[in-house]
C-alpha cells in the first residue's frame, strides 16, 4: 500500500514537471541557433507555405515569432545573472556573429623621440615597486620618538631614521646634516673631491595661509595700526645697548690711532694692541655701567 | 604624438577628444546609420524612414532633404555624408515608376561602401497605424530570422548580416532582464521578407523562464528583394579583420581536449630511474643470496596528467 502511493506521488509530481515546463518548451525540428552576445536568433526550420497561405499571414508570423523568441528567451535565461543596483541583470558573453568592422585597426603610433634614444641606448623602464611600510623602521622611528620626548628635544627628520630603502636625496641630506652636526657647525669640514656644495640650505619663510583665522587676522591689523599711531618710538633695548656700545668702541678705535698715529709709530703697534685691550676693556666697563641711562639718552638724541 | 590625418589639427582638448572619439580604435562606437530621401519620394517611403529611424535612434540621423543621387550608380555623396557624421551605416529611400517605394539599405568600411542591399516595400504598416503602447527609445531589441533562405542563399546572407549590423544597437557586457521588450522577427519565404516588430510580454510560468506572449508595435514591412551590391571577397576579409590586441591570449601547456577535460603539461628534468625514491616494501628488499628480483614499484610517467 505504502509503495503505490509512493508510486503516485512520484507519478503526480512528474505531471506537475512536465506541465509547468510544457509553458515555455517548443517544439522544433532543427534546433535554432543563437548568438546570444547580439540576442539574435537563427532559426533555420524550413517554413510550411501552405500552413502560411491557410491562415491569416499576420497570425502565422505572430505565432512563429512567438515561438522562435520564447526559445531565445530560455537560452538567454540560462545565462548568469547578478544583482546590480536592485535591478536583476544577466550577463552577455562575447557575440559570435562575424560582422564588419567600421573603420580599419589603428596603427601603432609612431615611437616619440624619447623612446627612440631610450631604445638606442638600451635604457629600460624601471618600475617602481609599491612602497610597503617597514616594520624595522617604524620601531627605529617610534624609540626615537620617545628619547625625544623623555629628553624634550626635537626629533630629527623623517629621512635621517633609518629605513630598508634610502633614495639618493634622503642620502645625501643625512650627509649634510652630519656635517653641520660638529662642534664648528661644519665650518672646518672638508667636502670630497667631487663633492658639490649642499643646495637649499638658508632659512624657509614661512607665510600665514592667505585665508586662515580670521579673528588673529584683524588682531594683527588693528596692533599695526596701533603701533602706528602711537607717538612714542617702539625701543628695542637689546639693539640701543649694542649700538651705543658699538659707536662706543669706534669713537675709542678712532682716538687711540690719531694718538698712536702722531708720537711712536715704531712700537705703535705693540703700544696700539696694548693701550687698545686696556682701554677697550676700561672703556667697555665705563660703558656699560653708564649703559641704560646713556641708551636712554642716545634714543631720546635719535 | 598622434598623427591627424586630416586638415585639422586639434587646438583644444575638446576638439582632440573629438577626433579621438572618430579616430580609429581596437573596440569601435556603435554604428551611426543616416537616413536619407532621394529624388522623389512618396508618402510611403517618408513614413517608413521616420519609422526606421524612431528604432534606431539615438544612433542615426534623419536627413529632410531631398538627395538627387543614384546610390547604385554613384555612391561619393553618400560617402562625403559618411565622413561628415561619422556613420558607416545608411538607409536611402526612394521612389519612381520603375521602382516603386524602394529602400537601400547598406554599410561603408572606412568611409568607402561595402555592401548594399536593395528591398522594396509591398505593404506597410507604420507606427501611427498600429494602436498599442511603444517601447522605450533605445532599448536593445532581440533579433529572430526565421526561414531557410537566410542560411542558403548568398544574398540573403549578406542581408541578414547587414540588418543584425543594423538594428543590433550597442554591445553590451550584461542587460537587464525585465528589459528584454523588444522582438524584431525577419522571415524570408518565396524571396520575399517579411519584417515585424513586437513587444515581448513575460508572464509568469511555473518555472523562472518567463513565458512569451508578444504584441505587434512597431512598423511591419513586407519587403521584395531587388539589386544588391556585394563587395569583393578579399574587401571583406579585410573589413572582418579583427586587430590581434583583441583576441584572447593563449595559455602556454594548457590544452583542452574533445570532452572539455583540461591537460596541463610539466616538463620535469631527467631522472634516474634507478636512484628513485619509492615506497619501502620491506620484503622487496634485497636479500643476500638468491633473492627475487628488485621491481621498482612505480614508474613516473613525464608526459601528460590529468589536471583537475
């Protein structure tokens, strides 16, 4: 009993099969072929004319159609499809068809006068490899960083830490740096006999952005504007006291050479040096302990 | 540096992009078809080239005036078009006692024609005729030719070529399926071909392949083959020349054979056969005395093993 109705289930369930398949399915003599890069369809079935002159022309033809595009569509649908953009797509292979192309194949283009030197000299292209961050490096780096902050001084550049791969600018300003790095900032150190002179050494300036904090902007202005307005001369003390002292020394230079200049000129020098030290030194000391109040002065004369 | 062939030479980027665009290239635009009238035209021809061109917008254009040439005859004018527009396809309708509603349709290679095919119309239905809702403009169509003709008669060859190069539109890599709308199903029988456009309606079968039902839109031609103009064999070797850039690339040792099994191939050193290696089979050992002959216990083949 158990096995009749297992029987009847399988033989309904191939019914069920046969019947939804018998929707799409068509019956043809030759199988057509396709191409499905192109969604076309060939269907080389010989037509039966007197089917066609029987019926209505516009019905046969329908019918046909029909026919021929349902089989295109099964074809087409058993293609791999894919969710794009929640829209259901399926993918087209290559077309088959052979058709004419519309213009001839470019020619290659000629080699630029570069390329041409490049192949003469048998220079070839150098591909640079992805730079990868390097694990010694990055550990050299952070210590470094760290001495820094434990001691509070400034960490030296990126390229004088040491990493696998130095290019030639990296190189050659570690050189330079080691070099001003003595006790005579460099002054005393010989460069090699093709060495050339380090390039880009004075100071950068450094310019505020053109649009940046407003607010320190217009500080700025309204201070310069105050500056000047005001009456009273800005004084740099540091520089008055080094004027005074310089105008000072001259006046002192001057008047021991008219002396020394007049009476012995044969020890004038010995005598010069001498009486120059001893009265520069008593000078500067006068000098400076008149230093402020004689500045003072010297600002208000100017 | 790209040499211009042609009086301009590109001052702006725009205008190199331009020519760019209409140089040459490995994979080529969709082709442009112009649409044209001749001497005289009657009401028919008119309506079925503004029908032609609403399929095949927005690659094509229509021309309104009247072109007194004689395709057949002399094709420079239609080539001076082609240059002008950059299209390598065209369709050049006229009309006179002789040849009634008559239709060219043909295709250049390299601003030089190639082929033309000439069909008259017999009966026309236009758009405005039939009453139904169009599909969009644009939409790729599937293509049916259906008849045995096409497939053994060399002009019919020729035009099924030239009309899937016609209408095909666009190449693209995937496509929507809730798209596929448009049916166009050419049938040639007794040399006549019978041209009509429908709109593809999926319902809903048991499985996931819809079921077709179809719905007539668009024009329907009943089209008489007339004169062709077929280009020379070797002309069209060289128009199909497809550049090398494009062709797949081989894999070395790989091959493939009848049933589709993939073989890879190794190329070993030499090896001495006596030194190798095999499983110790303690009682194949060598026994002093009379003892059995060693037998080595596999042999290595070099050649071919089944990869996969």
């Amino acid at each position: 009993m158990a096995a009749c109705s297992i029987e009847d289930v399988l033989a309904k369930a191939e019914q069920d099969e046969a019947e939804k398949l018998k929707s799409i399915t068509v019956q043809k003599e030759l199988d057509i072929e396709f191409d499905i890069g192109n969604l076309v369809a060939y269907d080389k079935n010989r037509i039966d004319i007197r089917q066609f002159r029987e019926q209505k022309k516009d019905d046969f033809l329908r019918s046909l159609a029909r026919d021929n595009t349902q089989l295109l569509i099964n074809e087409i649908w058993k293609h791999p499809t894919e969710r794009v953009e929640e829209v259901i797509v399926v993918k087209l292979p290559e077309p088959t068809t052979a058709l004419p192309r519309e213009k001839p194949p470019p020619k290659p283009r000629p080699p630029t006068k570069w390329e041409e030197f490049a192949k003469l000299k048998g220079i070839q292209k150098k591909k640079k490899t992805n730079l990868v961050w390097d694990d010694v490096a990055k550990n050299e780096l952070h210590r470094l960083r760290n001495i820094a902050r434990a001691q509070k001084i400034k960490v030296p550049g990126v390229g004088l830490t040491p990493t696998a791969q130095q290019s030639t600018t990296d190189l050659s300003r570690a050189v330079n740096v080691a070099k001003v790095s003595t006790a005579s900032a460099g002054k005393f150190q010989d460069r090699l006999p093709k060495e050339k002179a380090p390039r880009n050494t004075g100071k950068k300036r450094k310019f505020q952005p053109v649009i940046g904090n407003f607010s320190s902007e217009k500080q700025r202005q309204l201070d310069l504007l105050k500056v000047m307005d005001s009456k009273k001369p800005r004084l740099d003390v540091n520089k008055a006291v080094n004027k005074q002292m310089r105008e000072d020394d001259r006046e002192e230079s001057a008047a021991k050479f008219r002396k020394g200049g007049k009476k012995g000129r044969k020890g004038g020098n010995f005598s010069g040096k001498g009486k120059g030290k001893g009265g520069g030194g008593k000078g500067r000391a006068g000098g400076k302990g008149q230093g402020p109040p004689g500045g003072k002065k010297g600002a208000g004369k100017r | 540096m790209k040499q211009y062939g042609g009086v301009i030479k590109p001052k702006t980027k725009r205008a190199k992009r331009f020519l760019d665009n209409r140089a040459p290239k490995l994979t080529e635009n969709v082709k442009n078809a112009m649409i044209m009238k001749g001497g005289n035209t009657s009401m028919t021809v008119t309506q079925a080239l503004k029908d032609i061109y609403a399929l095949k917008k927005p690659s094509a254009v229509l021309y309104k005036k009247k072109n007194i040439t004689r395709p057949f005859e002399d094709s420079t004018s239609l080539e001076f078009f082609s240059k002008k527009t950059d299209s390598s396809l065209f369709l050049f309708g006229s009309h006179n006692k002789k040849r009634p509603n008559n239709l060219i349709f043909g295709r250049l290679f390299d601003f030089h024609v190639l082929d033309m095919i000439e069909l008259g119309i017999e009966k026309y239905n236009s758009l405005s005729d039939i009453k139904s809702s169009k599909c969009p403009e644009g939409t790729k169509p599937m293509l049916v030719f259906a008849g045995d003709a096409f497939d053994h008669e060399n002009e019919h060859k020729c035009l099924k070529s030239l009309l899937t190069d016609f209408f095909r539109g666009p190449v693209v890599p995937s496509v929507r399926l809730a798209g596929l709308e448009h049916v166009l199903h050419f049938t040639a029988l007794e040399g006549k071909i019978y041209m009509r456009s429908y709109r593809s309606l999926l319902k809903k079968s048991g499985c996931r392949t819809p079921r077709i039902e179809l719905e007539e839109i668009g024009p329907s031609f009943d089209f008489i083959l007339r004169r062709t103009h077929l280009a020379s064999d070797d002309l069209y070797k060289t128009a199909h020349k497809q550049p090398k850039a494009l062709k797949p690339k081989k894999k070395k040792n790989i091959s493939h054979d009848t049933f589709g099994t993939k073989f890879g191939r190794l190329h070993m050193q030499k090896q001495d056969l006596a030194k190798l290696q095999t499983r110790k089979m303690k009682g194949l050992r060598k026994r002093r005395g009379p003892a059995a002959a060693a037998v080595v216990a596999g042999e290595t083949s070099l050649k071919t093993t089944e990869v996969e």
